[in-house]
C-alpha cells in the first residue's frame, strides 16, 4: 500500500484513541487505591513514558540563574511553557527531514501529503501536551491565604493569599499581576478558546 490508498487510516487518527486511552488511564491509576500487581505494573510503565508530557517532571532549578531579572518561579513557568513548543518543533523538522530523506532516491520533487502528515503530527502532539500546558497556565492563579487577621495577644505574619508557586509573592501584586494578567489570561484564553475553534 502506498501513501494514496483509499483503505488506509492516516497515523494520527490511529493514535489519538491511544493517547486518549492512555491519559485515562493514567488519572485512573490517581485514584487513592490498592491495585493488583497485573494493573499496578502496567500503569507504573505508562506513567514512565507519559512523563515527558509533563514537563514539570523536570526539575529546573540548578539549570537557570539564581540571580536573573526574573524571580525563578516566572523562568520556571516561561520554561514550563516553551518545552511543549520545543519538542514540538524539534518533532516537526525530524519528521520533515526523514520524510524527505525516504523520498530522495526516487527524485520526488514535492513530497506528498507533506503538509498533511506535519499538520496530523502537531495536532497529536499538541493533544499530547495539552493538560501539560494548561496545568501550567491554571498554576499562575494558583493561590492559598496564609494567615487571618487576629485578635490580640497574636499578630498575623503575612495576611492575604500568596502564590503557591512563590510563598513570597503575594497574590495578584507586584510582578505576579503583570505575568498573570500579562501572560497567564491571554494565553489561558487563546488555548481554551482558540484551539477548539480552530
């Protein structure tokens, strides 16, 4: 069968139920329960391969600078953010090359369906990272209140909430309100909005 045949399913379409499937699967092994070592095993591997999909597996803190202009929790976030779109890329020229380097001895000027087959594989990985990015988004508003406004004899450290992702930063002051409404609500809006529109 060649690339044309009316019969065959394009990759991606055969993929999605398995990404899907598996991203079930993976909230079901979440769920606060003794499973037998049959299913325990399985789910444990499914979490090992799911994780670059997350990229907050990665632990970032020894890589970036401690004293950048930024506080580390935004280069965490601005890190969080750009790895799907890294990987993205760096997925798209791989395929674009080995599509083109299979295609080269028969001289095939135009690759067929190159355009389709880029287009299936970013809207894949986009499904793939996806609770990754929005995980990320959703942590920018993020906050817990830490202390309650007392009575005398006791004084209240820190009162109002703070950001979970910086206990020193309160929340929605200072430059968390310029990341948050900056970029966190634009691109919350683009991604939960634009995508399934698109």
């Amino acid at each position: 069968g060649g690339l044309g045949d009316p019969g065959r399913a394009p990759a991606a379409e055969l993929l999605r139920p398995l990404i899907l499937y598996s991203q079930y699967m993976l909230i079901v092994s979440n769920v606060a329960a003794e499973w037998p070592v049959s299913i325990s095993y399985p789910i444990k591997v499914l979490a090992w391969v799911w994780s670059p999909a997350y990229p907050e597996t990665l632990h970032i803190d020894c890589v970036l600078p401690k004293s950048g202009t930024l506080p580390m929790s935004i280069y965490k976030v601005l890190f969080y953010l750009c790895m799907p779109v890294a990987l993205l890329l760096v997925l798209l020229l791989v395929q674009a090359l080995f599509m083109r380097v299979r295609h080269m001895p028969r001289l095939i000027a135009p690759v067929v369906g190159l355009k389709d087959r880029l287009l299936s594989s970013t809207l894949v990985a986009i499904f793939f990272f996806l609770p990754s990015v929005l995980r990320t988004l959703f942590s920018m508003f993020a906050c817990i209140p830490i202390d309650r406004p007392a009575e005398a004899p006791f004084t209240p450290a820190a009162v109002g909430s703070f950001w979970v992702s910086d206990i020193n930063q309160q929340c929605l002051a200072g430059y968390h309100r310029a990341w948050s409404m900056g970029l966190g609500l634009p691109v919350i809006i683009s991604v939960c909005l634009g995508m399934p529109s698109a």
